[in-house]
C-alpha cells in the first residue's frame, strides 16, 4: 500500500544544511529498504497558481487556494505493508526534515 507523507511548516526558511544531510540520508536509506516511490520539495505558496475550468469557467488565481499560515513545504510517497509501518517511517521522516509531516494512505480503487 502506499501512503503520502505531507511536510507541514509554518515559515519560509529554507532547511539547514544539516537538516538536508539528513533529509538525503534518510531518503537513503528508505530507498535501501525498499519503502521509497517518490519524494519533492514544493516553492513557496505565493508561488502558485489554482485553475478552476469547472463548466468551463476560465478562471486562474495567483497564490494558494487557501490563505493559511501553515502549507505543504515537500511530501514523500512511500510503500509500506500497513498504517503501523508506514508512521513509523513518518516519524523517522519528521525527524529527519525536522517539520510536522501528514500521513494518508492513498484511495483504493
């Protein structure tokens, strides 16, 4: 199964140098382990942009969808047998970024 782990952070600073270390580190060693699918890091919000062509409507926005103080910073997608693993490798995750992460298993078809 696999499952998104959103990193939440409140701030525009970037990660420290030895918060990527060990953010690459762990990428690493979970690819090593054979959890790794997929993983990014995500601009700025003010670096978005939301369409909504819902019956055709056109309309383009610049900025986020919702205006918070906290918002999705990076996000890995992993592969793990069940909820119990795939927190555990979360909150090595979490460490590693140093951030509050999400974790929600994708939609079964």
């Amino acid at each position: 199964m696999q499952y998104l782990v959103s990193v939440l952070f409140d701030d525009s600073i970037v990660p420290r140098d030895d918060e990527m270390a060990a953010i690459d580190a762990f990428n690493d060693r979970m690819r090593d382990e054979g959890h790794w699918v997929f993983a990014g890091g995500l601009a700025a919000p003010s670096a978005a942009t939301v369409l909504d062509n819902r019956d055709g409507a056109g309309l383009i926005t610049d900025g986020p969808y919702v205006e918070t103080k906290e918002y999705l910073a990076g996000f890995w997608v992993f592969e793990a047998p069940d909820l119990d693993v795939a927190l555990k490798i979360a909150a090595e995750g979490s460490r590693a970024c140093n951030r509050r992460v999400e974790v929600r298993p994708f939609a079964q078809p």
